[in-house]
C-alpha cells in the first residue's frame, strides 16, 4: 500500500512534525488544506496551487456527486484526471454539506435523505453510498458519513446523533473492507470521525468505538461551529490524547490564521477551511501583521504591498491601491489575486509551524499570531 | 522619441508586416489588443497576459476617468505602474463608451456632457478633457476625441457628426501639441480617428481633413457597428487607401476571428475588441476547427482538450468535460481558463497572420478561417 504516516519529531507541546505519504504524493505535516469544493479551488489554477506549494486539497462529495456526477467522474479516470491534479485529494463524506445546504432532510438509522440545493431532486445518502462515492472519485483519503449537529446541541440529541455517527462508521468501514478484499487493495485511506459534540464523555465515547474500527487515520467533527475558541481547544485536547499517536489527526473545518498553531499544539496534523479562499473574495486579505480589509479608502493611493513580509507573486508585482481598484470594480481579477495571496499566507503559517516545531518555538509563534489577530472580522 | 513604425514588407494583398515601437517596447503589427478595460484584462492577470504574449493591451479611458479616476493614476506613476504592467497600452477616447454606456448624453460642439453610468454623476468630455485624461494616465497611445453615431445613419446625422469629429480632432491635437511644447516631448502617440459612417465622400473629406492635422498614426472608427461585414470592408479599403503608408492604421473594435486576416489585408496594423474575453465569460470558445460552445452536453466526457492543435495552458492541462463542468458550476475558474484560451487563440491567429504575410499566404489563411467559422454565433 503506497500509504503511510511517520513523525519525525514531537515537540513539548505535543505538536507533530511529520510526513503523510500518499499515491499522489507525500505530504508534509502538519498541513492545511485548501478547499476545492467542486473540483476547483475557486479562483485558482492547478497550476497556481502547485507554484503555490499546495501538496493537497479538499474536494466537497456533496457537491461532485450532484454536479457533475460521481459515475462521470469515475467514468473519466477519477477526480485527479478530470481536475488535472496529480497531487493528493481528500474528499469529505458529503454529510456537513446535506446539513448545511440541502433541503427538506431527513435522518433514518439507513442515512440522511435530502433534496438537492440545486434542482430539488431527492437523493438519500448513506455509509455506504458516500464511501462508495468517495470511491468513484478516487481520493486519497475519504472520511465517512456522520451525523453533523447544531451547535449548542441539547445532550439527548448529541447521543442519538453519535449512536447513528457510530454505527454509520461501522458499515462504512465494513463497505470500504469488503471492497477492499473484493477488488485487492485499494488507492484509497478511509479516516473515522469522533463525533460527540461539547459532552467529554459523549467524545471519549465516540472515540473508544472508532479505535474499534482501526482506522489509518481520524477526525475531529462537529467543531468550531460557532462555540468559543477555548472551547474547540479544550475539546480538541481531550479526544487527541484519546488518539493513537501514530496515526494522522485531522480537525476538520478550521480555522482562523491566529488559531491554526494552537491546534497544531494539542496535536493536530490535518486542518481544512473555505476561510483564506472565501475571505479573499469578500476582500479580507491575510497579512503577517493581520487583517486588511482591502476596500478601505485608506488604501486607495496605497503603493505598498498587501504585505510587505509577504514573498507571494501578488505581493512582489501589485500594490494595495490596485487591489482596491479591482474590488471596487467589481472585477474577476480581483478574486484571483486575493484567494492567491491568501492561500500562499495560510500555506505558509504552515510552513513556519513545521519550522518552529523543528525549532522547539510554536508557542512563541503562536503568541505572535494571536497579537497580531487580536480582534477584527474573522 | 521612443516611437516608430516600421514596415518589412508588404505582401500582394497590401497587408503589412511591421513593427511598432513605443517607450514600453516593440509590438509586432499587425496586431490585436486584449481589452483591459478598468486596467484589467478580465480573468487574466497581468503574469498571464506577459506568458501569452500579449505586447500591448488597451484600456477603456472611460472607466478609469470615472474610477479610481485619472488623476489617482497619475499621482500613483500613471497606469503602466498602477496596474504593473510594463509593456504598452493604447487607451481609447472615452468616446464610444460615453455613447454606449453613459445616461443622458448631451452634445454641442463644446463636448459632450453625460452622466456617469456607476453614480449618476454629471460630466463634460470635451476634446481637451479626454487628450488630457490620457495623458495622466500615461499610455503610449491615446486616441482623439470623436462622435459615434448609431448605424445605419441618416446623412445629415453622419454629415453633422463629421463636423464635430473633424473640429474636436483639430482641438485635440492643438491641446495635445501645446503639452508637448510646454513640457518637453511626450512619451505618447496621439492618433486621429476617421469618421464617416457608411458614406465613401464623407470618409474620404474625414480622412483628408485629418491628415492635415499630421498624426504619427490613423484609426477608422464607426465601423463594425452592426453593418455587413462586406461593407466593413469596403470603407475599410476605401479609408486605407487614403492613409499614409508610413504610419500605422487602427481598426477599432474588430472582429471575429474569420475577418481578422481580412482587414489586415486591407492594409490594417491594429485592433482591438472584447470578443475573445467577452466570449470567454460565455462559454463560447475559439478553435481551430470553429467555435465551441463547451456548456453543450456534448462535452460532458469528452477528454479532450478545448483545440487539438492549440499549444496554450489550458489546452495541454484541462479536458472539454472539465471546462464544460466548471461553467455548469458557475465557478470563477471557468472564465479564468476560458479567458486564457480565447486570448491565446487571438494572439495565435496574429502569429499566423504575420508569418502568412512574410510567406505570401495570406489569402489561403484567410479562406481557411473562414470556412471554419463559415456559421454560428459569434
């Protein structure tokens, strides 16, 4: 199996520094992922994500399986064809997405059934039709079906959804097997999600019965939906140190610039969010010295850099008030421009995390990030 | 003064094969300007344009007057600084965009006072107004001041508009030369624009009264509008025949890609239309083989690339079924990509064009083209 997961160091904090190796590459850890919902990272070329250094994306199977279509996909050699991305792919299980964009659902013990956001067809999804999805797309790393719920979540419907998060990883795990010993060994890692919402023993509890399961790698679900920061760290540290240490720990959904480090700290390797590519369309640009709200008059007759620290090719050739022209105006140009900034920041925080752990100095980076983004929009 | 053009040779069918040299380098004629009309070109940066070597861009005088507004851009460094783009721009007039796109038009022989189609706000361009805009702006060409009229024209309309043209060209130029006596030689190029509408005996009095007025280069402007193509090209050769051969000869606004090669054997240097990014943004691709319209369901699985015989990026990385996938999405890479072909392909049919000139061929590349694109849409 072309699969595998070693740390080279841990430091006092606990943060990882390692490798994940993939059939579509190795990929340096701890990292982040930039999402590319319908097999594409909206604004950027393949060929911009690999100048920028991105050893991996997110694909979104929600939207792939509704548009264009999981059998197309897998008709036309798989999702690293069809986008021309010959670098690793994670997909996620579709599941956030049903619980957060499409309508009229409805959950059995079988799956979730829902109509679709795009043209109201219904659609039921279950364990075994996202693995099978994920399988047809051919990413390297899928995750399976979970119950995703609100946020502050009542303790009685965070047990039944983790009942039906755990039992829908048993039959997505027995699925992925039996495909696994039907068709030989295949290109593709399957990571469980610890579900459990805020309750400490509803996590331990869900992570207890995933270790059953063996999974080469898990997840932290169902955070960072809008409770406190303190809170996504203390719960992200109790299910990690449940963890085994020598596989991949992925907190899905994260996270701002200034927390990345912190959750690295408690052990994570794996971090995804919309946050760098969304914020950069709306203008919000990262900078080593915080945000920048491009639109600002303050910038109009600015000829500086959005970021004077930053070695990014937008940084090196456009100043800020040309940004701002192009946000005034509306232009596509000025989404390309932002989401590469951003994606090239965030892509390398991560490159500075890997270096402090090597270094024995996150904390104080972590510090630095959290003056510097000290308040201000997300 | 950093200026001139040259001519190689002139081929049997009077087209020319030349060069156009300004203070932002050589521009290979005949040539065609990408549209960047609020100094951008859109969906392409300006790394993207330099890859597919576009020597010179226009932008629209027009949109920058209103927004970020000239005189920002002159504070910043003038427009090749502002947008960092250090190859030459040809900005317009502001005219045809005043005529198209701004609300409550009024002229007199003064200007034209309209307003702004972003905020309603009141504005006078008068000849001296739109020569000293460009001149702020810095481009290395800028155009005369001229009244577009609707085609068809009645003759009094095209009679009275003449007038305007012919004595706004003479304030333009006499402004225009009294910068330059006043501050040194200019490093811009002020061309004058013959009107005319359809009437061979107006164009021939517009032409005659502005080579009296000695401008280093001519534009034929009012054309394309909606009349046949056939009558485009017979006022075309009419009004070029009249042009000084030693100076360069602009075709405004032109033209799909089955009559590029026709206009250049009319005799035409330059030209410029938003078709190809305009196009792109639609789904509406140029190839080799004729138009594509890649949102048809046909090329849900076609792997191949948007041209078989097209070198550019996109054609050697991404299949038609991806195309296809991205505008069904809606994503932004869509345009983007499509951008980056159309461009390419515009550029490519120029290449062709210049080589067919220095091997004699023209007129068989012509036929081809036409033949391709023999129907369809634009």
């Amino acid at each position: 199996m072309n699969f595998s997961f070693e740390i080279a160091k841990t430091d006092a904090t606990g943060a990882r520094r390692g490798k994940l190796t993939t059939p579509h590459g190795s990929i340096a850890t701890p990292f982040f992922m930039p999402v590319g919902t319908a097999a594409t990272v909206k604004g950027l070329t393949q060929g911009a994500l690999e100048d920028l250094g991105a050893e991996i994306i997110l694909a979104n199977t929600y939207h792939l399986y509704l548009r264009p279509g999981h059998e197309l996909i897998r008709r036309l050699g798989g999702l690293h064809r069809f986008m021309s991305w010959p670098r690793a792919i994670l997909t996620d299980s579709g599941g956030f997405q049903v619980f957060s964009l499409a309508q009229l659902r409805k959950i059995t013990e079988d799956g979730v059934r829902f109509r679709s956001h795009l043209d109201g067809s219904e659609h039921l999804l279950t364990p075994e039709k996202a693995a099978e999805i994920q399988l047809a797309l051919g990413s390297d790393i899928a995750m399976v079906l979970d119950e995703c719920i609100e946020t502050p979540a009542p303790r009685d419907a965070a047990e039944a959804a983790l009942r039906r998060t755990t039992a829908w990883a048993r039959r997505a795990r027995a699925f992925f097997l039996a495909c696994a010993s039907r068709n030989g060994e295949l290109a593709q890692w399957q990571f469980g999600i610890v579900q459990g919402a805020t309750f400490a023993d509803l996590r331990r509890e869900s992570a207890r019965q995933l270790l059953e399961l063996d999974f080469p790698g898990y997840a932290i679900g169902g955070l960072a939906v809008g409770e406190p920061h303190a809170m996504t760290c203390e719960v992200t540290q109790e299910v990690a140190a449940l963890l085994p240490k020598d596989r991949p720990r992925y907190l899905m959904g994260v996270g701002r610039p200034e927390q990345i480090a912190d959750y690295v700290a408690l052990g994570i390797d794996m971090m995804d969010c919309v946050l760098p590519t969304r914020a950069a369309r709306h203008a919000c640009l990262y900078t080593s010295q915080g945000r920048v709200l491009i639109k600002n008059a303050r910038y109009a007759q600015d000829l500086g850099p959005i970021d004077g620290e930053c070695s990014c090719a937008v940084c090196r050739r456009y100043s800020r008030a040309y940004l701002r022209h192009l946000f005034a105006a509306g232009e596509i140009t000025a989404a390309i421009l932002a989401t590469h900034h951003n994606v090239h920041f965030y892509l390398d925080i991560m490159r500075q995390i890997r270096e402090a752990i090597e270094f024995g100095n996150l904390a104080k980076f972590s510090s630095a990030m959290h003056a510097r983004y000290a308040a201000g929009p997300a």
